[in-house]
C-alpha cells in the first residue's frame, strides 16, 4: 500500500472557453507525505485542487483518488471518497450562519451516527487540537480573526478524520508568526492522524518547513517535483526565478547552512 | 465491517477487568462504540483494576482515541488503576494527544426565566424601534448635510453614478410597473363594476377607479414595487461594499460616502417615483377602461367622458405630491440598512429583509399621514 499514489493525477487537461489552465498535467501523491503544490498566480494550483475535488469538470485525462477512478465511480462511492478527505478553503468558507462548535460538528451530523454528548466532545477535541479554546466554541465566524478562522476551517476539514487534506493556501493573510504556527500544525497534525497532505502555497517558508515533496506547476504542466534540492537545481526558468529570488534566496541561505 | 463483540469485549478476573478491543476504532463505527464503551463503564465500577489491550485494533483514530481515554479518564477519576498493552507506538501519539483535550468542565449556558426573557425581548424591541427611528433620522440629517455641500459646489455632484442608477431604478423599472398597475386597474374596475351592478350603478365604478388610482392606488403600487425592487438592491449594493471594506476605503481617501453613494441613489429615487407614479397611474387608468370596455360594455368614449366628469387635476395632484416624500423614505431606509450590514453573509440578508418590511411600512404609514393631511386642507 505504501507504494501505491494516494492521489494519481494523470494526462488532465482543464480549461474554460479557449483558455487551457493544466495542459497534459501528471502527478502523484504518495501517501503520508506533505506535497506542496507551487506555481504563479493564475498557473493553476487552484483549478488543479479543485478539479481534483470534483468541484470543477476535466476536459481530458484521469484522477485516481484512494484507488478509485473518479470517472468509473458512481454517485454512492463518490460521496464515500469525499467522506475521506477534508478541504480548507482559501477564505475559510465557514458557514456564516452556525457557529464554530457547529461548523464543526458539521460533517459529523451529516455522516455519522453519533450521540450529541460524543459529538461535542470530539468538535472541542479538534478545536483543541488545532489550537483554540472551548470559549471560542460558541463564537460565530464574524467574530473570529483571519488566523482563527482558518484553525476552525482546519478544525472542520478534520472533523471526520480524513485521510487526505487539501489546503489551500493555509497560510495565505496570515502575519509570519501565525503562518509559522499553522505550518507546524499541520506537521504536528500529518504525525499524529497520519495525514496525506496536498498543499497549494505561495509561502516559501511553508515550502521550506513542512513540505517533504514540492511540484511547480508552469506553463500548464508540471515542470519539477521532489524535494526542496530538487527545485534548487532545476533548470526551469519560472522555477529558477521563483526558489533563486531575492526572497527565495534569504531562505536558501538558510537551508544550506542547515545542510551543511 | 466488524462485529459488537470484536470491537470490545469484557472479562472478570477476580477484581481485574480485561478488555479486548479489536476492528476498527474509528469514525465510521463511532455510535456502536460509543455505547459498548458505556455499557463496559458501568460493569467496571467494581473492577479496581483495568487492562486493555489494544492487539487486535486494526484501525485508530480521533474518535476512538477519544473514546479509549474517556474510559481511562473515567476509572483514574475514581481511584482506578488502567492500563493499556499491545498498543503500536504511532497510535500511542494520538492517545495521548487526547489526554489533554476537554480538560474544562463544560459550563451549559444559564437557564433564563422565560417572563424574564420575554419582557427582555420586548424591551430590546422597543429600544431597537427607537435606534432604527434614530439611525434613519440621521441619514437624513446626513444627506442633507450632503445635498447642502453639493448645493455649494455643484460639479462635487456624482452625475455618471446618478444617471447610471435613474437606467436601473427607473427605465428599466417601466415594464413590470407598466404590467402590474395595467392588472391593478383592470381588478379594481372589475370589482366595481361587478358590486355596483347591483344597484344600477356601474357608472361610479369610473368614479371608483379614477379617484382611487390617482390619489392611493397608484402611488402605493408603485412605492411598493420600487421598495422591493430598488430598496433592496440599494441595501445589498451597500451591505456588499460594507463588507470588502469599500466604504472605508473611501472614508480613508476623503471622500464622504453619504455624498459619493448614497446622495446621487436617493436623489435618483426621488425624481424616479414620480415619474413611475404617472406611468403606473396612466396604465391603471388604461386598465380600468379596458375592463369596463370588455366586461362592463362601456365603450371607450363613455370612459373617458365620465373619467373627465369624476376626477380633477386635484386628485392627480394629490398623487403626484405624495410620490417624491415616499422615494425618499425608501432611499433613507434602504441605505440606512445597507450601512448596518456586519461582515457576514446572513446580517446581509437579515439588513435586505429589513429595509423592504422597513420601507413598505413606513410608505404605508406616510400615506396615512397624508391622507389627515390632505383631508384637513380640503384636497
């Protein structure tokens, strides 16, 4: 089973009228691994997670997801796969009308069969997990600062214990310290429920952090993936750009001296 | 899918209690679990001592993890001693990731006295009646702080915008009031003829329309429909800037939103509701004379004749005046509610709602004023 991809993306294609955003795009996502997803603003990275999901059509090409095709599943096992993965969304998208307890017990009420008194005590045991307090339970979404919102949204992805979680820039509109914490959240969080994480990210500093693999996507396609010396060597333009940058090459600095 | 008796059974050894869990520990059989590990909780209280092992668990996670530790938690309350064997280190982490969450007691919200809270909630709804009357006089006083600075330096005023918004709220707004006041006539000069039938008097049904339009009828209908229709996307349009923050990006930049937004909208209302008033007006009366045409057998000429024996220019004026005070109460409102709106999706829905019930009220209230009003200077 370790060998097998959990995520096996291969040959896609999406586009919408004349425009094609992924062009003959493969990828594989191992399991247990963090994978972050890199690439410039209107790449792709989000048309490629959302397509991935289901929330958006392929024109071409195939997406295996636990070992089964999204083309040849029917509706029943489709809602079955969903059961077992979990999204954060960019903007947190917590619904606005429930609180954070509900936000969470969310999930939970739609697919389990559980009593109230478990089901509020695992939605504080995840708020916990994520970093926050039984007193923020009962706050609604409006209250919640944006690094907050993100935990709950967190805090909602995992509600059902996926085995997969897809972020989507988790970091995103968060100060340095708050992005920092969350990167080490979700490293705490992959150890400790032996999460699958695919990632899209803009951070560097996430990259460099959390991410055991990394895949720039350029030009439609992915142009590297590996580890972080990967993307140091390659010879892609964007990629080069992106990882030798000014900003980039603070950071480099420091993994050097942490290699060396 | 495993059975009840793997997922956890119980055995006695003396004072000693051992369990053995196995199958899956997880999510999908969270309910099961939950109340085998009641039913064990109960047979234990005599038990001293607790092992369980954890050999045969092929699947493990938070909800079991949590499960597992509500049971240990449980005995080490009462003096218990437990112990958990075979247990794989990896799930050991999450264990004891969950030793250290729901530690506080849960406090369940205090129980209010219901003649306590309803005399609270009236009187919330009183002071809130009062703040609205509040809010909606000072919107008032703001646009005309807006209108008297735009008086002083007329090329401040924002003429794209307000043309742009007389297209949306006005011109455009002439076919559906043009269709709804056609219907309205019609129905009013049905009701009249067919009642009036009675006594011989199917003629006064004209008398009937003509005055009823042109004083009430029309410049109601047409409030009404602008409140829905313009109000409300008035409070939405403002309620969505509110939200991304537009509006203090424009208070940061100098600019004053009353006079950039909502001076050139209320502007716009007032000048619209006339002219929407004689359409709809105009329609109703064409309404009312195709139905006495077709259903009462009076041919047009007989409409308009007794139509210009029944009504006079005071009638028609009555209405007119009426239609500039009711745009500005829907605008007032509708602004004045687009700028409450908090940062959620649903204060946007509650603040839309509000301004249409606001606004139709207040319409109608004003109206009756002006019916006093009219009344007592003999109009």
């Amino acid at each position: 089973m370790k060998d097998k991809p959990v995520i096996s993306v291969k040959d896609l294609v999406v586009g919408f009228g004349d425009t094609t955003v992924l062009n003959h795009l493969s990828l594989d996502v191992r399991a247990g691994e963090i994978l972050g997803v890199v690439g410039g603003s209107g790449m792709g990275k989000s048309v490629l997670l959302r397509t991935i999901i289901g929330l958006l059509p392929k024109r071409h090409g195939t997406i295996e997801v636990l070992g089964i095709d999204q083309d040849q599943a029917n509706e029943e096992q489709r809602r079955a796969l969903e059961r077992r993965w979990g999204v954060l969304f960019q903007q947190g998208a917590l619904f606005s009308s429930l609180t954070v307890r509900q936000n969470v017990q969310f999930p939970m009420r739609e697919n389990l069969d559980i009593s109230q008194r478990l089901m509020d005590e695992v939605a504080l045991a995840k708020l916990e997990m994520v970093g926050l307090t039984p007193a923020d339970a009962d706050k609604f979404p409006a209250e919640l600062s944006g690094g907050m919102t993100k935990r709950v949204a967190l805090a909602r992805a995992l509600a059902l214990d996926p085995e997969i979680v897809f972020l989507d820039e988790p970091t995103s509109g968060l100060d340095p310290i708050s992005a920092g914490d969350f990167d080490a959240l979700i490293k705490t969080l992959q150890g400790t429920l032996g999460l699958t994480v695919f990632m899209v990210t803009h951070d560097l500093e996430s990259l460099y952090t959390v991410c055991d693999r990394i895949a720039a996507l350029a030009d439609g396609h992915i142009v590297a993936v590996g580890p972080m010396q990967t993307m140091l060597e390659c010879t892609h333009p964007w990629v080069q750009t992106y990882f030798q940058g000014k900003r980039g090459e603070m950071l480099t600095g420091r993994v050097s001296q942490l290699v060396n | 899918m495993a059975s009840d008796a793997s997922l956890l059974t119980a055995k006695f050894k003396g004072d000693r209690l051992e369990l053995a869990a196995g199958g899956s520990w997880t999510a999908a059989n969270a309910g099961e679990l939950e109340s085998l590990v009641d039913g064990v909780a109960q047979d234990a209280a005599r038990a001293r001592n607790v092992s369980i092992d954890m050999g045969d668990v092929r699947q493990f996670d938070t909800y079991g993890a949590w499960l597992l530790e509500r049971l240990t938690r449980q005995w080490r309350g009462t003096g218990g001693v437990a112990s958990i064997v075979g247990m794989p280190e990896h799930d050991r982490t999450l264990l004891k990731e969950m030793s250290g969450v729901n530690r506080e007691p849960v406090q369940a919200p205090a129980r209010e006295n219901g003649l306590v809270s309803a005399l609270a909630a009236m009187g919330s709804g009183v002071a809130g009646f009062g703040r609205d009357l509040l809010t909606f006089v000072s919107m008032l006083g703001a646009i005309g702080m807006a209108g008297a600075r735009v008086l002083t330096r007329p090329r401040d005023f924002r003429f794209t915008s307000a043309v742009n918004q007389l297209d949306r709220v006005c011109w455009q707004a002439v076919p559906i009031i043009l269709l709804i006041t056609l219907l309205i006539g019609a129905i009013i000069a049905q009701q009249g003829i067919f009642h009036f039938r009675k006594f011989g008097a199917e003629m006064y049904a004209i008398d009937l329309v003509g005055i009823l339009i042109l004083r009430e009828v029309g410049v109601l209908i047409v409030a009404i429909m602008v409140a829905g229709r313009s109000g409300s996307s008035y409070t939405a349009e403002l309620g969505s800037m509110m939200m991304r923050e537009e509006v203090d990006a424009l208070r940061t930049m100098g600019f004053d939103p009353v006079e950039v937004l909502i001076l050139p909208r209320v502007l716009v209302l007032i000048v619209a509701m006339p002219v929407l008033t004689f359409i709809g007006s105009m329609a109703a009366l064409y309404g009312g004379g195709l139905v006495a045409w077709f259903y009462g057998g009076m041919s047009p000429e007989i409409y308009l004749a007794r139509l210009a024996d029944a009504i006079s220019i005071t009638h028609f004026k009555v209405g007119m005046i009426k239609a500039p005070f009711m745009g500005l109460v829907i605008g007032v409102v509708a602004c004045a509610e687009g700028l409450l709106v908090k940062g959620s999706a649903e204060s946007l829905g509650l603040q839309t709602t509000a301004s249409v019930v606001k606004s139709i009220f207040l319409v109608i209230v004003l109206d009756g004023l002006f019916a006093i009003f009219f009344a007592s200077i003999g109009m």
